[in-house]
C-alpha cells in the first residue's frame, strides 16, 4: 500500500489487514477492518491530486449536504454512532475546498438527483448544494443519460483515486469495502470511467438539468 501513498503506523495496520503483501486487493468484512479502510480512504482522499466518482444512485459522499447524510445514515444508527459518521463524512469535504483542492470529477446517474432522502426539501437543498460545487473549478459534474443504454455505472457505485505515489479503485457496499490497485484492475476501471462519460451530459448541460429539477421542486411547494 505504500505505492497508495499511505505509510506509517497506518501501512502497518492494513498490511495486517491484508490476507497477504502480494494480494491484488484489500477487502474489509468486519467492523474493524471496515473502520481501517474508512481510515486508508480518508488518507488518500487528503492526499489525492484527482478522484473520479461513479454514483448511480446516490449524490456522491463529497458532495452531499449535511441533512442530505443524515437521511442516508439516520436508519437503526445510535446518536452518538451517527453524529460520528456525519462528521467525517463532512470533514472529507475538506480535499474539495482545502489549500491544495483535489480535481474532482462526479458522473451521478440521473435517478440520484430524484431520489428523495430525508425530505423534498432535503433534496432540493442538496441539489442546490450540487450545482454551487459544480461552479468551482476543481469539481466537474457530468449527469448520465438515461435514455443512453447499458453503461458501467449500472453495475454500481465506484471510485477512482490519484495521488502522487499512486492510484486506487474503492469499492463499497452495506457491509464491505474493497480496495483495487493492480495495474490490470486500474486498467479495466479507467475503461468504465471512459464509457461513462460517453453516456453521460457535459458540464454545462448538467448544471441546466440540475437547475431545472430545482425549478421544478420549488413550484411545486
């Protein structure tokens, strides 16, 4: 993991984690292991140089609102448990808007921007919250069409990360995270970004469909 750039007492914990140094991945299953690899993501997200988010479903994790998280991690969460996810996903924020800003790049699928979490209002704020960060200059957001046919974000949610020593692919579900970084798994996945775009709106046109939906929500209140 040190061509990921993480080093120190954080390479020692995954290389413990790690069913072996030669695997092509690291996979999390438990509690422990899933709270190490959030601690591995949230280390290269600081250090990346570029990230490149597909998200079908969901607004990505840089980009949501506070009450936009809370909708998400609310259900069967302690409050004390939950006020702690919610921080750190806002801290990771920070690689967006920090001295250094990472290059950003969110492909979200059409479906996420009518996906109403927590409340209509939630959303709406969200989507406002979407097209102000769309505007910066390291942060491109690009909707997919869905009227375009099979492309690989069907498959789900994934991540690219850059940093200087490396790159990464981050895979997460309910219960699991997977951390790709052979060269033929980068490969495979740099190919999906690549189809993805081809199916997907460009910037400008993303920011007037994002602006419309808001429209469209607000007549209706």
């Amino acid at each position: 993991m040190t061509s990921l750039g993480v080093n120190g007492q954080r390479y020692e914990e995954i290389i413990d984690l790690a069913y072996g140094a030669s695997d092509s991945s690291w996979v999390a299953t438990t509690l422990p292991e899933n709270r190490q690899q959030l601690a591995a993501l949230l280390d290269l997200e600081q250090s990346a140089t570029k990230i490149i988010e597909v998200s079908p479903l969901l607004i990505p994790g840089l980009v949501q609102t506070t009450d936009y998280i809370r909708g998400i991690m609310a259900s069967g969460l302690p409050a004390g448990e939950l006020a702690t996810r919610v921080s750190i996903r806002i801290g990771r924020r920070e690689a967006l808007t920090g001295h250094k800003p990472v290059q950003f790049v969110a492909l979200i699928g059409q479906p996420a921007l009518k996906q109403v979490i927590g409340s209509p209002e939630v959303l709406t704020e969200q989507l406002r919250y979407l097209l102000k960060a769309g505007r910066r200059a390291n942060i491109e957001l690009r909707i997919i069409r869905p009227d375009i046919g099979w492309n690989p974000a069907l498959e789900g949610a994934f991540s690219l990360i850059e940093t200087p020593s490396g790159v990464a692919v981050h895979l997460e579900n309910r219960k699991s995270g997977l951390f790709l970084h052979e060269e033929a798994d980068i490969r495979i996945y740099r190919q999906a970004i690549e189809m993805v775009r081809q199916a997907a709106l460009g910037p400008e046109d993303s920011a007037r469909l994002i602006a419309d939906l808001i429209g469209r929500m607000e007549r209706k209140k």
